[in-house]
C-alpha cells in the first residue's frame, strides 16, 4: 500500500557545500508493446507530468531529504507526483541551474525508473496530470534543458544496451 500524502516542509532539505538546494528526479520510462503483446524493438514510452502551477510538462522531481538516499528520493518523487514504482537506475547525471521563478540556484539529479506498476491514487493525483508519450513528444514538452539533457542520456543508453543484446544474438 502506498502513502497518499506526500512530504511537505524543508526542515530536512538538503543543500550542497555552495548552497545549492539539492533536487532528485526521474524519467519513468516502459516499453512499448504490439497489440499481440509483443515487444517492439527500441520503442518506448516516459511519463511526464504536469506542474502544479500548471505551467508546462516536465519529469517528477523534488527536494534530496536528509534521511534518504539519492534512489529513495527518487522513488518518493516518481510515486508522489507521478503515481508509479519501479526499479530507478543508475544515474544519468547532475545538472546546476537556476530556478526562473525564484531565482534559486539548485543541484539536480537524475535517474532512470523502469515503471513496474501505474497506481489509480496517488498523493498529487488531484493537482497533477500525467501522460505517457514517445520520447520526441517528451524532448519537445518538457519545460527544462537540463531535464531533457537527462532524457537524451536516458535515450542513448537504452540504445546502447539494445544494440548490445543485438550482437549477442549473432
């Protein structure tokens, strides 16, 4: 059973040795399937989600608290704002930027999160949107360059790992 209230508060915020606000993503990702339930080759599908302002689409992301790791904080992200769980990845890099609203420097992290399951409640259900698209669709919403800098990483290695699984098969 998942929690259906998500975090609130920055008491346990952390924040980098440049004070920096620390934030953790993830780009849940899954496989596309023919209508015979066969997996298409090097297709597959992120899920983005809508602000809570609702100014454009990006990947779940939040604030690295100091009782987590990096991969829980990305869990608990991808769970409370996207409503899915799954297995997150290695890391696919860190990014520094600027918070245009606010003027904030922050530290990103990013990871990949091979969706396993998609829940009917989750604890932003009502305040956020979330779609399923290809990854050119995603490049073009999502509202962050460094977010899309992540995809496009995401993207090149799960190329990479099909090509190698290709050769194996030689």
């Amino acid at each position: 059973m998942a929690c259906l209230v998500s975090r609130t508060g920055r008491e346990l915020q952390r924040y980098n040795h440049m004070g920096f606000r620390q934030v953790v993503g993830c780009i849940p990702y899954r496989f596309k399937f023919s209508q015979d339930g066969v997996k298409i080759r090097d297709a597959y599908e992120v899920l983005v989600i809508s602000s809570q302002k609702g100014q454009g689409l990006m990947f779940p992301k939040g604030g690295w608290e100091l009782d987590e790791s990096l991969e829980q904080a990305a869990c608990r992200e991808s769970l409370e704002e996207a409503g899915v769980v799954g297995k997150v990845e290695s890391e696919l890099g860190k990014w520094r930027f600027i918070s245009k609203s606010q003027g904030t420097y922050y530290e990103g992290y990013m990871f990949p999160l091979f969706v396993e399951e998609q829940l009917e409640l989750w604890p932003e259900k009502h305040v956020r949107q979330r779609i399923w698209m290809g990854v050119g669709e995603a490049r073009e919403v999502c509202r962050h360059w460094w977010m899309k800098e992540a995809l496009d990483i995401l993207v090149e290695r799960l190329t990479s790992m099909g090509e190698q699984k290709d050769g194996d098969d030689l």
